[in-house]
C-alpha cells in the first residue's frame, strides 16, 4: 500500500521536473541554474524519504 503511494509521488515528480526542464529550455543562463539548483534539492528530498 505505501509503496504504492511512493511510486505515485515518485511518478509525479518525475512528470514535475520534466516539466521545468521544458520550461528551462526559454529560460537564461542565470534562471537555468537556479531551477536545476531546485530540481536538485527535489531530488535530494525524494531520496531522504
């Protein structure tokens, strides 16, 4: 059952940070980093769970 729920989180994630990366391809060089330095920090929180 949680597992379940883990891999729904996980998947929405997955389809979250897709989406920024869409959207850092219009982005600058400065907002480029700033959104992968927060995909990064995501992706930390999701494997400290």
């Amino acid at each position: 059952m949680a597992e379940t729920r883990i891999e729904e989180k996980m998947e929405m994630f997955d389809q979250e940070i897709a989406g920024i990366k869409e959207l850092s391809k219009m982005l600058s060089g400065k907002q480029q980093q700033a959104i992968l330095s927060y995909i990064n920090k995501r992706e930390g929180a999701i494997n400290d769970q």
